[in-house]
C-alpha cells in the first residue's frame, strides 16, 4: 500500500510538472492556450501571474519528488512528511479550484485526484 501511495503522489507530482511547463514556459504557446482556454491576447496579458503559478506547481512536484528519495533512502518519516505536505497541498489547491471556480472542476480533478488519492493510499499504508 505504501508503495502505491508513492506511486500515485509520483504521478500527481508529474502531472504538476507539466503543468509548470505550460505555465511557465509555454504559456504564450497554442497548447497552453487550448489547455486552458485563454485567447493570445489574454495568455500575454496573464504572462506573468502564469509564470509565477507555474512556480508553485514545480515547487511542489519538487517536494514530493524529495519525499519519495527520502522514503527510498529509508528515512520513512521525513520521506512521509514531505509526501504528504506536497500531495496534500496539491489536492488543496485542488479543492480551492473546484470550489471558487465550477467552470474549471474538471480541471480540478485532473489535478487534484491523483493526490488526493496518493495521501490516502500512503497514510493507509503506514496504518498497517
């Protein structure tokens, strides 16, 4: 179960990745613009917020990708908490979205599933 966990974080934490990308390297792009359903015209205007969400999104894949090499060092409680820090946050932000935003649910459970799913596979997991 635990190694499910990690894998479904692993997964949600790859899915930030490329959204990073699209944020903040390809946001004035036609993929990015499709994706998220914006015109040339606001894509350049939003240039910058984007650039800077995209950070977060990197920056949390980033801790989960800590925690995993940590849990595979074996230091379990230190691979755990940043696990579960980074995925949890991923699926609050998630929530945020689904919640304030009902245009964009589907893209908040793209999102927000995987670690949603990764928290509670692995709490489940070290329960046991």
């Amino acid at each position: 179960m635990t190694l499910a966990g990690l894998l479904l974080a692993g997964l949600a934490a790859l899915i930030h990745l490329y959204i990073f990308y699209l944020e903040s390297v390809a946001w004035t792009g036609a993929k990015a613009q499709a994706t998220f359903g914006i015109s040339p015209e606001e894509a350049e205007a939003t240039k910058s917020l984007a650039f800077n969400q995209g950070f977060y999104n990197l920056f949390l894949a980033l801790i989960v990708a800590a925690g995993i090499v940590f849990f595979a060092a074996g230091s379990t409680a230190i691979g755990a908490a940043l696990t579960f820090a980074g995925a949890g946050s991923m699926a609050a932000a998630a929530l945020v979205l689904f919640a304030s935003s009902p245009d964009k649910r589907g893209a908040a459970l793209k999102q927000g599933l995987l670690p949603l799913l990764g928290v509670s596979v692995l709490a489940l997991g070290l329960s046991i």
